[in-house]
C-alpha cells in the first residue's frame, strides 16, 4: 500500500508533545479495556458471581456459536 505523503514536521516540539499525550491517551485506552474485558474489576466480578450470574461477556459465549466471531461495538458504555 502507498503511503500518503505528508507535511509533519516530527522535529517541531508541538509534534513531539501531542505524541506523547496521543501516546498516554492510548495507554489510559488499553488500561479501560483490559479492565472491561476483566469483568469490570474483582469486586463487581464477585458481586456477580456471589448472586450466582454470569458476566454479560460469558453470557454472549454461550449464545454464539463456536468460532463465531463478535464484534463488540461500544465496551466502554
């Protein structure tokens, strides 16, 4: 694929800041995700589990069928 040419300037340090806040807000990203995808975080996870229900996410591997693929369109909301 061709790259699209460009007139950033990497060497200007307003580059340089954005890039490490762009880079920070993706970390701060993954870190929601991962927690997400975790069940929310060990207290809510055991608050399910103590009223014996199953996580939305091990609810939906039941429904799908194996190998189906899933696409989750907003697992932040």
């Amino acid at each position: 694929m061709d790259r699209l040419p460009t007139r950033v300037n990497k060497a200007d340090p307003d580059y340089s800041t954005r890039r490490e806040h762009n880079l920070a807000l993706i970390e701060l990203l993954r870190e929601r995700l991962d927690l997400v995808h975790k069940g929310g975080g060990e207290k809510y996870v055991e608050r399910h589990r103590s009223r014996n229900k199953m996580l939305a996410r091990e609810r939906i591997e039941r429904i799908i069928d194996p190998g189906t693929a899933f696409l989750e369109l907003s697992p932040l909301a």
